[in-house]
C-alpha cells in the first residue's frame, strides 16, 4: 500500500509540473523584450574649420607683444576636434627706466585636440577640454644704452644681436565656441601653460616667446576664435 501511494503521489507531481510548462513558455514569449539600443547614425568625418584668433592681433597694436594665429580643425562624430595652430609671435619692448630693450619675430605651431564634453554632441554649442604641445626656435635681440662706470664714469654698453632660443610648452585648454550663423562659429579658450623645455642663448632668458608669451615657468593665457566651418 505504501509503495501505491508514493507512486501515486510521485506521478501527481510530475503532472503538475508538466502542467505549469505551457503557461510559463507563454510568459516567455509576451516577455517584453529590453530597448534595443539606437546608434549613431553620424558618419565619422564630419567638416572641418579653419579660423584665426582675434586677441593677439588687439594685444600687438596696444601692448609691446602679440601675435597672429591661424587654425586648422577636424571634427570627428561631433565629439573629437584635433586642431592644428600655427602663426608669428612679436614683441618690441624697451623698458622706460633702464632704457634696456628686447626684440623678436618668430614662428610657432601648436598640435592637439579638443574634447567635446556636452551629452547631446550635436548641439549647436559646444564645451571643450582638451590639451596642445607648442614648439618655437627664434632669434632675439637684447640691447642697452649701457651702464656708467662707477669710477671713470664712462658708459659700457652691453648686448646681443640674433641670440638663439627654443621652447617646447604644453598646455590644458577649454572654453566654448557655437553657432552664430551659417558656417560661421566663434568661441573662446582658456589655457594654463608650462614650459617642458628651453633652451636660451649667452646673454639671458628672453624677455618674450612667440606662442606661449611672456617668459617664464608657466602662465595663463585666452584666445578668442572666428571659424569657418563647411
């Protein structure tokens, strides 16, 4: 009797069980299905710019120093903008005390790329983070109307006519840019620089370097760009 009725109950439970397969493969099927995810229809070239930088040239008709930049930028998915820098530092500069003067006209370049940090990458606006290395070789003049001898009081002039420097610099940039009609953009950057590396002639650091400014470790900086972009 025992064994009829553990077979029994044996054979209820796999009925039961077969019973409820139906209705869970049912459940299976209506089972909403998780979003699929929509891509990126954009291709991955989408234009490039090309623009000039409109502070420097304000700085050198007012200040003794300035400079004339040009860029070139490429934007990838609307989300990537590397950009290419390039243009002619100047300074002329005479200290009104010392009479002691600094003169200079080089060329400089910068290569980076900026980061486009908003979420809708599309927007007619832009955020950007990015970073640049600048390299310049230049020539400079230091010059001085002399210093009088303390004992025959005559003046001894001293300086230096084409002494050779270099620098190499980085820089953490960031600022906006946006629409303002047709293919025209403008926007502005801040960037924080430091030298990586320099290289001075005999008479001195120069007072002035083309594309990263006035000398020193490191310094802030501003542009502010007018592109065309197509």
């Amino acid at each position: 009797m025992m064994v009829r009725k553990r077979t029994s109950l044996s054979a209820s439970l796999i009925l039961s069980l077969l019973s409820l397969l139906p209705v869970s493969a049912v459940h299976a099927q209506h089972r909403p299905s998780a979003p699929e995810r929509k891509e990126d229809a954009v291709g991955f070239f989408r234009g490039m710019a090309v623009g000039t930088d409109a502070v420097g040239p304000v700085m050198r008709s007012l200040a003794s120093y300035g400079q004339y930049e040009a860029l070139l930028r490429i934007n990838i998915k609307d989300r990537y903008f590397p950009v290419v820098e390039a243009g002619a530092g100047q300074a002329d500069k005479t200290d009104e005390t010392t009479g002691t003067g600094f003169k200079t006209s080089a060329p400089y370049f910068r290569i980076g790329c900026d980061f486009n940090m908003l979420k809708d990458k599309h927007d007619a606006y832009r955020f950007l983070i990015g970073g640049r290395v600048g390299y310049s070789s230049f020539q400079y003049d230091i010059y001085s109307p002399g210093i009088a001898d303390p004992i025959w009081g005559t003046q001894a002039a001293y300086g230096a006519v084409g002494s050779k420097g270099s620098q190499l610099w980085a820089e953490v940039a960031g600022g906006v840019d946006a629409k303002i009609w047709g293919p025209i953009r403008m926007g502005w950057t801040v960037r924080y620089k430091f030298r990586l590396s320099h290289k001075t002639g005999e008479i001195g650091e120069p007072w002035y370097v083309p594309g990263y400014g006035r000398g020193g470790s490191s310094r802030l900086g501003a542009t502010f760009n007018i592109l065309f972009e197509i």
